[in-house]
C-alpha cells in the first residue's frame, strides 16, 4: 500500500510531531508533504521519510517566521497533487487536510484541531481591537476553505485525538469524527520512587493559547518556586517581566524534561488543550497535575472532586490532579493551595497506571482499525 503523510509544518518537536513520529515509524516507506520542513528539526523516523516541502519553505527566513506566512497556507498546501497512493493520512490543526488528492483515493484526517485561531479562539490570537478588524477578512477566508476542505470529496474520514476536537469538527464542518487518543511514549517517562523536590514544573509553548502569563502571575503572589522548560515566541518577554522565583530553562531534551517530570511536585496547566501530550507526560511521571479544566485536561486527568466541603472521589486513590475552573491567576493560586491541602493523597504508581491507558501500542492498535474503516468505506456510527 502506498501512503502519503501530510503535516502541516515540521520545525520542531512537539506534540503533533510526536504523533507523526509514530505513524513514520508504522509507515516508514510513506512520503510526506508540508509546508514548511526545517532539516534535523524532527526526529529520525520522520527526518528517513521522503519529504517534499512547499515553496514556502524556501523563503528567507520561512523556518523562523513560517506563522507569519499564514495567508499563503490555502495556496501552498493545494499546490500538492498526491497521485499514485492508495492512502493520504493527514495529521491537521492548520491546512493539512485541504490537500488535493486523486479521485478515489482515500483521505483520513486524523484531526488535532479546526484551526483554532479561526474558530475556537480568535480572541486569545487577534484580540478584540484594531488587529481584530484588520484580519477579519483573512479569517473569513479561512474559514471558508476550512469548510470547503472538510467535505467528503476531500476527506474521506476524520478520526479526533478527543472527544472536545470530534465536537469541534461537528459543529464546524458537519461531520462526524471517530475518537483515538493520541500515543504518548510513557516508556521514557516513569515515577523514579523518590519524594518530588519543592518546585512546580510548566513546560511552556509560548503562543497565546498556552496561557502561560496565568502561571507566572499566580506564582508570584504564591512566591513558590516554579521552573517553565521549553521556547516559544513569546518566552523572552514573559521571562523579562517574571519574578525572581520563575525560573526559565528554555528548550531542554527529552531526557531532561523527563528528569523535571519526575521531581516535581506538580504539572501547572493553564492552558485549554485539544488533548494534552504534556498532562499524560507528567502523569506517565506519577506526578499530579493542577489543570484548567476543560478540553484535554477533561479527558486525561482524574480530578478530586469538592462536594460538602469534603474532598471526594469514586476512588481517592485514582484521582490524577486538582482543577480549576477559571483561567485567571486567583483560580490557579487557590487550586494550588488546595493540592498543597491534599498533596498527600496522591499516589504516584496509580497516577502512573492512569497515564498507560494512552501508550503507543494502544493507539497503533486503534489508528490501523480506523484506516481499515476508511478503506473500506464505513460510516462513522453517531
């Protein structure tokens, strides 16, 4: 069977690429089309793929500023012609899924997000002024090809990483989504049977939806010790105006970042995520997370629940993390003070057994039986 992997943009290793690293590996004789392809920026398995960038990604200064070149993306994704395959398997969140494939081909979206800066969250990336007004007719056009792009003549079938994302493509596409939550290697990460040293770990990705200011403002009224891993666009202005007791490491490996896994007290997590790769991470870690809790969150982490004033759970011992109900710094402080509360009821190996129903094997096992359907033709139940 000949497959064609489409990704939207490889220059770095994040959670979407890490999904891609697995289907590289279940595919490794695939081709791989993208927009924009930094070399050496994504994992070996996906580096030995035969890659076919857009003209995009031969613009100067493409691998740094690929976002700004956001109203390109229509135009440079559909100038793909994938002839020859029996399977396109696009993995979306931008304009993956509005490649053009040959007829009869079969197209499986498996769908990280409707673009979330034209749908879902528009506010958190264009705000409510001046710049809101000036790119309504850019969003207006991207929202019309994000509709054109989803129906069944371009994709024969979407599969979503979570429940929040199917209801998300119901609602903007009117379609149906099948459900596979995406592989988390929790191999590499594991509790390492040691009491957590006295800090809270952030691992930042630095674009707006990521909420990572909610954090830094909290823990400044706290005064704890916080330690926010990772680079993105926006981490040297919030590093400049941080307090002395956040500390910013910048982009670490995946050895270190498990290391930080391990001894921290807790995950922070501000942010409303379509599914969560980090949350499961840390839990993979025995640690519990302190979450905004809706989106992936929802999905991934066991929360204590509050009810008479007693904490309660259907089972204490399985509970995975504290949520909170409001993104602001007020909610998180006080979600943090009530784990601080509770901290000792939670145990790290059932934290760990909760983090293992999301391994690799599981979601090879699910992706190959969603590819059979689509093959095969078959209607997504409601």
């Amino acid at each position: 069977m000949r497959v064609a992997l489409v990704h939207d943009w490889l220059t770095g290793m994040r959670g979407g690429e890490r999904v891609l690293d697995v289907l590289a590996t279940l595919f490794p004789d695939a081709d791989l089309f993208t927009l924009i392809h930094v070399p050496g920026s994504t994992s070996p398995a996906i580096e030995r793929l035969r890659i076919h960038a857009s003209p995009l990604s031969a613009l100067p200064g493409a691998a740094r500023h690929y976002r700004k070149l956001l109203p390109l993306f229509p135009w440079a994704i559909e100038r793909f012609r994938l002839e020859g395959f029996d399977l396109v398997l696009s993995t979306h969140h931008a304009v993956a899924k509005g490649v053009r494939t040959a007829p009869g081909t079969k197209h499986l979206c498996y769908c990280f997000t409707p673009m979330r800066y034209v749908w879902d969250q528009t506010d958190t990336y264009l705000g409510r002024g001046f710049y809101r007004k000036l790119a309504t007719p850019l969003v207006q056009q991207l929202r019309r090809f994000d509709v054109r792009t989803s129906v069944p003549a371009r994709v024969s079938r979407f599969v979503a990483i979570s429940r929040t994302v199917a209801s998300r493509i119901e609602r903007h596409y009117q379609r149906r989504a099948s459900l596979v939550y995406p592989p988390v290697d929790v191999t590499r990460i594991r509790p390492n049977g040691k009491p957590p040293q006295d800090f809270y770990l952030l691992v930042g990705g630095f674009v707006p939806y990521k909420r990572e200011e909610i954090a830094i403002e909290a823990f400044r009224d706290l005064g704890r010790r916080l330690v926010v891993a990772g680079d993105g666009p926006s981490r040297r202005a919030l590093a400049a105006a941080a307090p002395p007791n956040v500390e910013f490491t910048g982009r670490v490996s995946d050895a270190e970042l498990a290391d930080l896994y391990a001894h921290c007290r807790a995950l922070i997590y501000p942010q409303e995520e379509d599914f969560g790769i980090v949350a499961v991470e840390a839990q993979a870690a025995g640690r519990p997370v302190v979450a905004f809790g809706r989106g992936g969150a929802a999905e991934t982490v066991v929360p204590l629940a509050v009810g008479d004033g007693e904490i309660q759970s259907a089972s204490e011992s399985a509970a995975t993390g504290i949520f909170f109900d409001e993104q602001s710094p007020a909610a998180l402080v006080a979600a943090i003070r009530r784990f601080e509360t509770e901290e000792a009821r939670f145990d790290a190996a059932a934290i760990r057994r909760h983090a293992e129903r999301f391994a690799v094997p599981r979601f090879c096992d699910e992706i190959r039986a969603e590819i059979d359907r689509c093959l095969a033709g078959e209607e997504i139940q409601p």
